[in-house]
C-alpha cells in the first residue's frame, strides 16, 4: 500500500528521527518527509526505514499491502484516530509521546483480544504550518514502539488538512481460530481485574487544564520511556491459559468501558473502590512521598490502555511482569454499583470519555 504524499510546501532541512538536534542526514532508522518529496522518493524513504516481518508479503510501494495469516489462525483488524485538540495538544505533549500513544492505541485493541500484532497502517493528514521536526519527532516515536514490538509498519496515507493534525492508525493482528476473547464472555459471578493502575494520565491532564505546572511527579505519565504500554503480552497469557472471560482494553476510562462488557454480557458489576489501584504522583524525593490520584480520575480518567477482564478462574498477581488486582464481580442484576469503604454500594454511572457528548 502506498503512503502519498498529497501536500506541498517549501522543503526544510530538519534533524530527522535518531539525529541529535542541529545535525542533517539519515539517522538511525530515521524518515526524511521534508517538503517538496515526489511520491516515490516519500515510499523508497520510508520503505528504506521501516523495518519488515513475517506476515508481510508486500509492503509498501504496492496499491495494497500483501499479508500472510498463519494458519489456523483468524484475522483482527482495528483502527483508531489521533486528533489535535482531542487527543493531544501540541504544546502540552511531545511529539514522540503523541506517535507513540497513536501506535499504542492500536496495539492495545489487539492486546484485549488476546491477539498477536502483525502489520501497521499509518494515515496522516497534516496542516501546513506544523513544523517538519514535529513530524519527524512523532514518527520517530511510532517507530520505536513498532520496533518494540517488532510489528512492520506496512503501508499508509499521507494529505493535507485544512486544520490540525489528525492520524488514524490501523493494526492487524491475528489469533487462533475461534479464541479471541470478547467483551461479551462474562458470566454472573465472574471476579473483576485490572492490569497496572489507573488515572495517573488523568490527573496530569486535568493539572494542564488548569493551567498548573505538571513537574516530575507527574512525567512518567507523559514519558515515551515508560507509558503508556500496551498490554499484548499479558492479553496473549490469558488467553492461552483461557483465564479471561471477557476482556476490554482502558482508554476511555474504567466506568465507560466496564460498562461496555456489562452490555455485551449482559451482566451488572459491583466495584470496591478501595480495591482500584490507583496511580502514584509525587515527588521523586523520598522524605516527600507520594499521594494516590483521587478515585474519580481512577474510575472516569482515560488513556491508561490497561486491561479490564472478568474471570472464574484463579488469576495470579502478576502476569507477564505486570501486576493484576481485583476490583469487583460482576452480577446477576444489570446497572454497576460502587462499594465504599464502608461498605455501602451506591450506583456507579458510565463517565468516561465518549465523544460527540461535549466532554
């Protein structure tokens, strides 16, 4: 599949992706897109740095990517969109941060199938006035996290946009026949886990919306070096140990998409609010420690890309290097009920990102 490039401008010498700031030429792995590029030399540059792989037949350069699914295996395909002031803003996240999260996104959904990432699309539409080191940047941060994975970036789009910079980003993955794992597998009865802790994104988001200066407590939230990190691993040991019923991946938020599993399996859910782990923030000095993010960012704040999964199995507490809690049990009666500390239960409403609401 090709990657055209439909927008011109005048062409910048700009560090490129593994080069060290005021310094030109090919970096290590790196992509020059500089402005005024011809098609087929924009296809031979990234087919020169994107990396190949096993399910890819024929990549980039042709009018489609050739793909090859292993046998006996069924095929996942998803999608999902990146878009300024919606999903990042320019002057809050770094640019490698955004590709990284844009790729991540993607690899998330695979992971909550149970799934194994084969091939990644990349279309982007790009304003004018964005700075060639900001692409650079971003794709150099996507092309980490592929490598990370070791998933090919097989094909794409590139276009102009009359405002903002928007990416979609397609993962194809695949999984045994007849044992991805479904958001609709959970039974009454069935406990309730998460993967790693939650609201940490959240809450340094909601500090830069309020204008407030988010230090080093809050950097790993915002770092391409530790998060966020999609669960694939994990994802692929529940489904193997056929440990997980039902199974979502976290990114708009812990009621939003708890609530996705109770409708497709047509079950309630009790959450102890005690039980969610929440995320740590505080300053790296020990004497000053560091404080837990309110509930409310844990249960309705986005963008951690954990797991959410119900069992009937014994699921251990940890899995693939990544710490698993408890947090509930799902039920016979529909509606989700939060369970305080002390004990009373009082209903637990859906509030996490959904677009189109005015959030």
């Amino acid at each position: 599949m090709p990657i055209r490039a439909d927008y011109r401008r005048k062409a910048v010498r700009c560090p490129l992706p593994g080069a060290t700031v005021g310094t030109l030429g090919m970096g290590v792995g790196g992509i020059v897109i500089g402005m005024p590029l011809g098609e087929k030399m924009l296809i031979k540059q990234i087919r020169r740095s994107a990396r190949g792989g096993e399910a890819v037949v024929t990549g980039i350069g042709d009018d489609c990517a050739v793909l090859r699914v292993p046998a006996g295996h069924e095929l996942l395909v998803t999608t999902d969109f990146t878009i300024e002031k919606v999903h990042f803003r320019r002057h809050w996240h770094r640019p490698e941060l955004v590709g990284r999260r844009c790729l991540t996104r993607g690899l998330s959904d695979i992971a909550a199938m149970g799934g194994e990432p084969l091939a990644v699309f990349l279309s982007m539409a790009i304003p004018s006035d964005v700075p060639q080191k900001w692409v650079d940047r971003f794709l150099k941060g996507l092309l980490d996290l592929a490598e990370e994975f070791k998933v090919p970036l097989a094909g794409g789009d590139t276009a102009q946009s009359a405002t903002g910079i928007q990416a979609d980003i397609v993962v194809v993955g695949s999984v045994p026949k007849g044992k991805a794992v479904l958001r609709s597998g959970a039974k009454p009865g069935d406990q309730i886990y998460v993967t790693g802790e939650l609201g940490g994104s959240a809450a340094a988001l909601a500090r830069l919306g309020e204008s407030k200066p988010v230090g080093a407590e809050y950097f790993r939230h915002f770092s391409r070096y530790s998060r966020p990190q999609a669960r694939v691993a994990v994802g692929q040991w529940l489904r193997q140990h056929r440990v997980a019923s039902a199974m979502i991946d976290l990114s708009d938020g812990l009621s939003t998409d708890l609530e996705h599993i109770c409708q497709e399996s047509h079950v309630g859910a009790e959450i102890e609010a005690e039980a969610v782990p929440r995320a740590q923030v505080g300053r790296w000095k020990k004497e000053l420690g560091k404080k837990r993010v309110a509930l409310e960012f844990a249960l309705h704040g986005g963008d951690d890309y954990e797991l959410l999964f119900t069992s009937a199995e014994a699921v251990p507490a940890e899995v693939a290097g990544v710490r698993v809690t408890r947090i509930g049990r799902t039920t016979q009666s529909a509606g989700m009920r939060l369970i305080g500390a002390d004990g009373k239960s009082r209903p637990l409403k859906a509030g996490g990102w959904e677009h189109f609401r005015g959030n």
